[in-house]
C-alpha cells in the first residue's frame, strides 16, 4: 500500500473508531465498572473481532476481483453509495442514552465474575455479533485496495491499523468514561452529525480517487 494511500485510509480509521458503535459502549461501560487496565481486556477481543471480520471481507473481495477484472470498480460504486447511505442515517440518529455507572458499583450477588477471559468473549462477541460490519468492510475495504498488489499483504496492514487505531481509541474511552458519558448526552447530536458527514464524505469522495 502507498503511503499516501495508507495516510488517507489512516485518517479515515480514526474517524471510524470515534464512531459511536456496540464496542464503544461496552468499553465505556466496562471502563466505568472495572477500570482501565482490566477492560484491556474487552479492547483486545474487539480488536481481535475486528481483524478476523476484515479478513472475510478481504476474501470475499479476493473472489470478486479472480472473477471479473471489473469488479472492484462496481465494488468502489456500490459501496461509497452504501457509506453515504450510513452517513445520512447518523446524521438523522438522536443522541446516544447512557446509563451513568458509579465508579464504585460491584457486581451484583451471584454475577459471574468479571475475569479477563469472560471481559475478552464479550468483547469479541460485541466485535462480530452485529452483521452490519461485515457489510461496512465490504463497502469500505475496496476504496483502498490495489488490484494490482498483494492482497494479503494489503490486508495485513489495513487489519493491523484498524487494530492498533481502535484499540488506542477504546483505551481512550476507558480511561475517560466517567468523563466522556455526559459529554456524549450533551453533545450527541453534534457528535453524530460530524460522524455522519464524514461518512458522507467518504462515501462521495473515494470511489472518484485513484
């Protein structure tokens, strides 16, 4: 992948993972609940999550591109047209509803205990339960890819950058999620809307580039 090319998906990542999504109130719940260090945990399987549904999309985009020298032009189309789609509905979503979570709250009698590897499954759970992201790879993913490359090694970076992108924002919203829940009531509007004119933008602007 170019570097130019990498930077603009680089940008465009960070924009995504400041989007409001199931995994980010997870973390900001497990961020007020059990503190930065142990929703560690529940990051890592997201992002473990995240990566294995990069690479369906990647194979699924791999079979496409075998079949038809075509195909990844249709995909850029079809897929900013999707993206832009998500844009307007985020534009249009009423602010997230959180629930405050005092900072001294324990698990209820007889909860199961929140061990690394139960945090890590609900995680993980929250990363590939939901089949509208599989959908958003498959839309997103060919607006950076090159025909012409390595498909693999394409995919290794893009998989390794959303990972380290979107376990630095989550770590972000663990360590702020006393913080942050009220800002997000106030400002949820705002915030989706920004989200959603990025959306917006990506969906017009990248299927024209080259």
């Amino acid at each position: 992948m170019d570097l130019n090319i990498w930077l603009v998906y680089l940008l465009a990542v960070v924009g995504l993972s400041l989007t409001p999504g199931p995994n980010s109130l997870l973390v900001l719940a497990h961020g007020a609940l059990h503190g930065r260090v142990r929703t560690l945990w529940t990051i890592a399987g997201g992002a473990v999550g995240f990566a294995g549904l990069i690479g369906l999309s990647m194979l699924g985009i791999g079979a496409l591109l075998q079949s038809s020298a075509h195909a990844l032009t249709a995909m850029k189309w079809v897929g900013g047209a999707y993206l832009v789609w998500l844009g307007i509905q985020l534009w249009r979503a009423p602010p997230m509803q959180l629930e405050a979570v005092p900072a001294t709250a324990a698990p209820a009698a007889g909860a199961p205990a929140a061990t690394g590897g139960r945090l890590l499954r609900q995680g993980l759970l929250a990363a590939i339960s939901n089949p509208k992201v599989l959908l958003f790879y498959g839309a997103f993913l060919p607006q950076f890819i090159a025909p012409g490359r390595d498909l693999w090694l394409q995919f290794v970076v893009m998989a390794g950058t959303f990972a380290v992108v979107e376990c630095l924002v989550e770590f972000g919203l663990a360590s702020l999620a006393h913080r942050i829940r009220p800002w997000l009531q106030r400002s949820g509007r705002k915030f989706n809307r920004a989200c959603g004119g990025l959306f917006g933008w990506m969906g017009a602007a990248l299927p024209m580039t080259h």
